[in-house]
C-alpha cells in the first residue's frame, strides 16, 4: 500500500452533476405561455374501443358455441374442411 500525503487530496467538489442544468439557464428555457396537458392513447387501448364500437354481440349464438364445444360437437369434418380452405386462401 502506498500513501501519497496531503497533496494527493482533492478540494471541495459540486454536488450535483456536471452536465446538470443550472437555475439561470433553466428560467430562460421555459416557455412564455401557458403549459398544456398532453394526452397519448396506446395502440392497446385504441384496438379495445374500436373492438366496443363494433355492432352488438349476438350473445344466442356465442352460448350456442360454447354449448357446442362444451359437449364436444362443435369441430365437424365439414366445419374443419371449411377453416382449412380458408386458411389456405389466406396464405397463398
């Protein structure tokens, strides 16, 4: 271990950072009019009100499905046969 003496001690140091923004410089930056509130919508929360804009939810036919696949006869050859076709369609 090697002590170098007083002259080695660095004097008094700022306590905040280097780069920070001083008082003055902050009072000539703000703007002279009033501040506004700005509002930002996420793509989330734009997708859930356009998906409760759309025409009512036929409530008879959803309890019908799941009824359906409750009791394991909703997936039919026919109705596989239809979904496979279309997703065909859709990818070629």
């Amino acid at each position: 271990m090697e002590i170098y003496g007083p002259q080695r001690v660095h004097g008094a140091q700022p306590i905040g950072p280097p780069h920070g923004i001083r008082l003055e410089q902050a009072a000539h930056s703000t703007p002279a009019g009033p501040i506004q509130d700005e509002l930002t919508i996420s793509e989330a929360a734009q997708a859930l009100e356009r998906a409760r804009q759309v025409p009512g939810i036929r409530a008879d036919l959803v309890a019908r499905v799941r009824a359906e696949i409750a009791a394991g006869t909703y997936e039919t050859p026919e109705k596989l046969q239809i979904a496979l076709d279309r997703l065909l369609d859709e990818i070629s």
